[in-house]
C-alpha cells in the first residue's frame, strides 16, 4: 500500500492533535474529510512557520494511503499518510473559487438574490457580523447619515475561521426566518483570501443564494473578491456602502422631497379650484352684467325711441296743423260758394218770410194794429178795456180811438 | 384612507405620477381634486413610514429575540 502513488490532496486543517511521534488531523473541504497522520520528524523538516499548522489552516498535503493495523488498545485505521505539507498559496486558493464560481454560475445561483425586490424603507435590517470589529461601527454609522433609525437585529457570528462559515450560514437563515426583517447585511473588514476564505464556502454561498429575503454582502474591502459577494442581491465595497444599499432611500432627502409633493399638491388643489372659482365668479356675474349692459342699451333706445315719438309728435302736430289750416281753408273756400248762395236764398225766404209777417204789410191788406199810448199793440178786448183810449194804426196812417166798454162783447 | 399602498416605494411611485399628471394641466376639476385627495393620503402615509424608521435606532440581538420567542408560550 505504502507503494501506491502518491498525490496532492487541498483542503483545511482541521481536528488537530498530536502524539510523541506524529500529528494527526483531518483534511476537509465541502464534500467530506480524510484522516491525515503525519510524522513529527517529517514536520520539522518541512519548516513551516510557528502556528503554521493549525485548525483552520488551508494546506496542501502530498502522500499516500497507509494503514495502521492496531494494536490491543487500539484499532486498525486507513489514514492518507502525509509526507509534505505546505500552506495554501493565494493561487490554489483562487484556483479553487474560480471553479467554484463558474459552478455555482452555471446553476444560475449568481442571479437568484438579484430578481428579488429590495425594499426602500425597510422597518427591521438583520446584520450578520463579528460582535467587536469596524464593521459593526461603520455600517451604524452609515445608516444613521441616511437618517435611519428603525430595527437592527444582529446575529453576531465568528467571521474567520472553520467556524465562520456554517455560523454565519445559519445566522442568515435564522435572520431571512425573523418575519420582520426585510434585508440582510453581511458584513466583515478586509483581510486576505484566506481571512475571507469563509465567505467564500460552498454551502454558505448555496444558502444565500436560496433565501428569499435580499442579501447584501460587505465582505473585505474593493479589491477583495468573495463567492458570496457574486450571489448576494448587491456587494458593497464597504459597511458604509451596505448600509445605503440596505436602506436605498436617503431618508433625509424623502422627508424634503415629501414636502415638495404636499406643496406641489396644495398649489395644484387650491389653484384649480381658486382658477374655477375665479371663473365662477365670473360666469356668475355674467348674466349680471348682460343684464346691466341691455338694460343700459334698453334706457338708451326707450330715450330714442322717446324723443323720436316727442319729434315726430310734434312734426304731426305741425303737419296735422297745417293739413288742418290747408283743409279747412280748402273746405272754407269749397263751402263759401255754396254757403253764400244758400245764404242769399234762406235770406231772400226769410225776408219773405218776414215780409209777411210784417205789421205794415198786413196793414196794407187792411187790417188795423191797435196800441195804446206808449206804443204798445193792444192784442186783446181786456187790454183795449184796461188801455181806455187806444191809437188804430193804418196802412195809410193811425187815428186815435175811444174804447167803448158797454158795446163791448164777451 | 381608501387603499393602503403595498410599499412606500409604490407610494412615491404613485405620488410621482398624480404630480406629473397635476403639472400637466390636463385633469380637470373633479379629477384633479381626487389626485390631490389621493395624494395627501400618499404623503400621509410615506410620512407615517419614515416617522416609523425615524424615531431611534433601535437594536436587538437575534440571540436574544430567539430566546424570547423559545420562552413566549405557544398560543393554543
């Protein structure tokens, strides 16, 4: 067995422990562990550094299978029998994210965290972070500048070592399982890829990338390039950076722009209503005004109208005079002619009408007029009586006369 | 209020457009005093949400909050 070929295994130290003669430890990665033994003598000749081995530590071993076959005490093992070891490089440890990535990448785990909706105004944050370190101070500090002040429910986790990894594997899901937390922080200080090498676990990231709740990642520093930065919904350079991208709205800037909206709300309401009201007002005082405007017309044609009648009163009253005057005087000169004739006849009737009615022409036919001294005719026997002495007038002349009251008769 | 919005993201969304709408000129009488109604409720209510985050940080330990959650009884 001891003849098998010998090979390179990588993975991290872990279970260390060590005996008179040789150290024993397990060497695991995601998918499992292999018991290591190596011997003391072969360690010292590797001259690592102090320290240099140890929990935690990301190494490569190069060796073979062996078999230990017991003894009374103990029983028989398999174990990978190193005979070298060095400390992993920053390029194995590359090697090994960037095949990582490109797996997690082709299942599509880098996009997951990306398609959810963030909110703007988260009420509760939940941070995962170490308890003491800058992170914690920074990422406070950032969220209070936005003028931030809901919930911040920590679950402080180590954040470099073997450990690290499932902590802050399960801080996360105990946090995405805490109804109210809306947003999840996690957050470290810069390093080396082997500091940060726990955000860089397999399951770890696989567990982030399946939560429903968002994940923001604030893992190193610019330069530092972690797998749960790629599946993480946003990967901040910096704490200060993840505390804007867990609470996207300045909080500050909305409370002026809100002022803005209610202004630009009040303006809006009270000058469409006070524009309308001005034109119902207006509208309202139109008929009004049309009124007053025909009323103003009607006064002024009445007056026309008044002294046009007065005018042409008058001018009728002129010309009804002067066809009057023309009339009469046409009629007065039509009548005259007439008039005189019919004149001169009645005249010339009346005068023989009186002609023969007249005392002296009724003399001439003889008969007498008796008048008593004054002159007066005596018309009756009693007059005559009453006179005594009467004067007979004649058609030639009068005598007087004695009246003779025994022959009177009657 | 006559809809509680679904987000205070939705609500300035919302709030966005009826200014818009508003400073178009274009809503006449009834529709402009329902915007301006609608967004007084919006402002109301995004004022109610930042007063929500703005009144104390307040932190919790999740440790704690679990240990609180352990000891409350099971409502039956």
């Amino acid at each position: 067995m001891r003849r098998r070929a010998r090979v390179s295994l990588f993975g991290e130290v872990t279970s260390l422990s060590r005996s008179k003669a040789q150290a024993y430890f397990e060497l695991r990665d995601a998918e499992g562990a292999v018991p290591c033994a190596i011997w003391l003598n072969d360690l010292e000749k590797l001259e690592l550094p102090e320290q240099g081995l140890r929990d935690g530590a990301e190494v490569v071993i190069g060796g073979g299978p062996d078999y230990y076959p017991g003894n009374g005490q103990a029983s028989p093992s398999f174990f990978f029998r190193a005979t070298h070891i060095r400390l992993a490089g920053e390029g194995d440890l590359l090697a090994r994210l960037e095949a990582l990535r490109e797996q997690l990448r082709a299942e599509g785990l880098f996009e997951l965290q990306k398609q959810l909706a963030r909110p703007r105004l988260p009420k509760a944050i939940g941070v995962v972070t170490a308890e003491s370190g800058a992170a914690r101070r920074d990422l406070l500090a950032g969220l209070r500048r936005r003028g931030w002040a809901g919930t911040v429910i920590w679950a402080f986790a180590p954040v470099q070592d073997r450990r690290a990894a499932p902590a802050i594997a399960g801080a996360i899901q105990e946090l995405a399982a805490t109804p109210a937390v809306e947003a999840i922080v996690v957050a470290r200080g810069g390093g080396s890829l082997a500091d940060l090498w726990a955000f860089c676990d397999e399951t770890l990231c696989r567990t982030v990338a399946m939560l429903r709740v968002p994940v923001i990642s604030a893992v190193g520093h610019e330069r530092d390039s972690t797998l749960i930065d790629d599946v993480a919904a946003v990967a901040c350079s910096t704490p200060t950076h993840a505390a804007e991208a867990v609470v996207p709205l300045d909080c500050h800037a909305a409370r002026s722009a809100l002022t803005r909206s209610a202004a630009s709300l009040r303006r809006a309401g009270e000058g469409t209503v006070g524009s309308r009201s001005r034109h119902l007002v207006a509208l309202a005082r139109g008929p009004a005004r049309a009124l007053r405007r025909e009323r103003i017309a009607l006064n002024q044609k009445t007056r026309e109208i008044r002294a046009s009648s007065e005018r042409g009163l008058a001018e009728r009253r002129a010309f009804q005079r002067r066809l009057a005057a023309v009339v009469l005087s046409r009629a007065a000169r039509r009548a005259a002619g007439a008039e005189a004739n019919n004149r001169r006849e009645a005249l010339r009737r009346a005068e023989v009408a009186f002609r023969a009615h007249e005392p002296e022409h009724t003399l001439e036919r003889g008969y007498a007029l008796a008048e008593d001294v004054a002159g007066e005719p005596v018309t009756s026997a009693a007059a005559a009586i009453a006179a005594g002495r009467v004067r007979l007038r004649f058609a030639d002349g009068g005598v007087g006369a004695e009246i003779d009251r025994d022959g009177s008769e009657g | 209020m006559s809809e509680q919005p679904e987000s205070y993201e939705a609500a300035v969304e919302r709030l966005e457009q009826i200014i818009d709408r508003l400073d178009s000129g274009q809503a006449g009488l009834r529709e402009t005093l329902e915007l301006c109604r609608e967004g007084r409720e919006l402002v109301t209510y995004c004022v109610t949400e930042l007063d929500a985050v703005g009144e104390g940080l307040k932190e919790l330990q999740l440790d704690e909050l679990a240990a609180k959650l352990e000891t409350t009884p099971t409502e039956s």
